[in-house]
C-alpha cells in the first residue's frame, strides 16, 4: 500500500526463490531474514512519516546486521528534502541499538567492541573493490569480473529506484557505497539487504 506496485506478489515470489544466497541464509538460522523484516518495517513506517516507530525498527535493523546503520543517513537525507527537520532527532535512536549491545558486549567481555572484531579485517582496508587485488594475484580474474559485474547490476538497480521511491533510492545508495568497500567475497550475502 505504501509504493503501489502492480505485482507486489510475483517480486515476493522472486525475491524468495531467486537469489540462491537467500535460499541458504534464510534456512540456517541467519540473521539475513530478521535484518530484512525489520528493514521492511522501517522503511514502511518511514513512508507512512511514522518516525518513531520507523526509528525503534530501523535501531533493530542495526542491532540484527550492523548495515542496517546506513538507514539513518538515508532518512536524514530524504527529511532534509522533505524539510522535516523536527523530526531528524529520531535518527539518533538508529544508531542507539547497536550502541547498547557494543555496551553489552563491553560489560560482558571487557571490549566494546567485541561484536564487530571478528569482522576487523574486512574493515581493515575501507576502500572501493579492497578486496580485488588479492585474487588478481592469485589469477582468479574471472571472480573480478563477477564482483565487478555485480556491482555494476546494484547500482543499475539503485539508480533507477529514484524518480519513484526516493527512501529506497537512498538507503541503497548508502548501503552499496558502504559494501563496496568492505572487503569481502561475500558480497552476495551482503547485498541481500538491498533487495527489498
């Protein structure tokens, strides 16, 4: 009801059965389907100018899968345009869940940042495509080209999100900029959160 589709049942189909990394995580116990539900629910809620409750879900977002963080500044972009700068205060609670849980993590095991050190090292090198120069040394150039490939396919898809849902159109701008430069091979599990 929200971004009037014509066939919101066959994307639902597609989005289900197509993308083989969201066969597998969905059935394993992964985070990948809450992140998605809660994403979902922030975005509707946003849409429908529901900050709040867009807020406390986008926070959930962000607890569940640490990109669900990439929902603030895409709202904070869209509030700027729309000029509801009153309610750009409720962007502080997106952030607020992973905070709580670093804080968890740091009474509990004496780090506050114990939930994001296993995945140091794909931060280690914040730069687009980090990643690439370790499997051009290894000759592994047609996996390059897939990585690049899908790359290129996310920001087709992204771009043209914009005319007709801006929300969407932003938190995947913010979403593909922050994956690109993680730098992992398993940006076919990461990318799942753009395809809403």
């Amino acid at each position: 009801d929200v971004w009037k589709l014509e066939n919101p049942a066959f994307l639902s189909l597609v989005m289900l059965f197509l993308p083989p990394r969201w066969v597998l995580y969905r059935s394993t116990g992964a985070t990948e389907s809450l992140a998605l539900a809660l994403t979902l629910a922030s975005l509707l809620f946003f849409e429908r100018s529901q900050w709040g409750r867009s807020a406390v879900f986008g926070g959930l977002a962000a607890l569940t899968r640490v990109s669900g963080v990439m929902l603030a500044p895409a709202y904070a972009v869209v509030l700027v345009r729309r000029r509801a700068y009153r309610a750009l205060a409720w962007l502080a609670v997106i952030p607020s869940g992973l905070f709580v849980f670093c804080m968890f993590c740091a009474l509990r095991f004496g780090d506050f940042f114990a939930y994001l050190r296993p995945h140091g090292g794909k931060l280690a090198r914040l730069m687009p495509f980090g990643f690439l120069p370790v499997l051009f040394e290894k000759g592994l150039y047609h996996q390059v080209e897939f990585y690049i490939l899908l790359a290129l396919v996310y920001a087709v898809g992204t771009f043209r999100l914009r005319a007709q849902f801006p929300v969407l159109f932003w938190y995947c701008v913010f979403e593909l900029t922050l994956l690109i430069c993680v730098s992992t091979e398993d940006w076919s599990r990461y990318f799942l959160a753009m395809e809403l």
